[in-house]
C-alpha cells in the first residue's frame, strides 16, 4: 500500500465530515481554519525536514510519489490537513447549537 493509498482513508472521512457539516448547516469559521493551515504546514515542512534529515523518520521509496519538500515527501503533509480540517469541522458538528428561547423562559 502506498502512502497516498493510506492517506485517501484519512482524507475520505475527513470530507465525509465536512459534507455533513455542510448538510447541517454546521462548518467551522473557514478563515480561522485556513490560517491555521498555513502556520501548521509550515510547521509541518520545517519539523519533518529537521526529522527526516537526522534519520529519526525514513520512508519506503518505492511507497512514495517522490514528489518533495526539502526532503520531506508531499504525502507527509496529508496528515496536517486531515487535522486541521477534520477537528475543527467534527467539533463544529457536535457541539450543540445554541438555544434560541429567551432568557429565563422554563419548559414549565
């Protein structure tokens, strides 16, 4: 299995959240998510890089597209955007809308 084979698992549920989201009515602020994007792949690209170049991680070359930043396969980066995607638009999801009755109105 490829890494992008691995990664379309990951990349799949994440859109799959986000088209409920969408059918619900119920999305996270899209600009906060991609400003978040931008500072966690940079992130990404320097960290991975400084752990790929002292040898902490290695990756199969036949497993990967060989397409790189630095030395930081592209695949690397799907998990930071499965991340910075998928939390945000599964907290946006679940957390309970607010309630539109008055203040201090009971159900008595």
């Amino acid at each position: 299995m490829t890494y992008w084979a691995l990664n379309a698992i990951f990349l799949g549920v994440v859109a799959l959240i986000v088209v409920v989201g969408f059918i619900a009515r119920r999305t996270p602020n899209w600009r906060a998510v991609g400003l978040t994007m931008v500072i966690v792949l940079v992130m990404t690209a320097v960290f991975d890089n400084i752990m790929i170049s002292v040898g902490l991680v290695a990756y199969s070359p036949e497993r990967i597209s060989g397409v790189f930043i630095g030395v930081a396969p592209l695949e690397d980066f799907a998990y930071a955007v499965a991340a910075v995607i998928g939390l945000p638009a599964l907290w946006a999801l679940l957390t309970p809308r607010a309630s539109t009755r008055p203040e201090g109105a009971s159900d008595a």
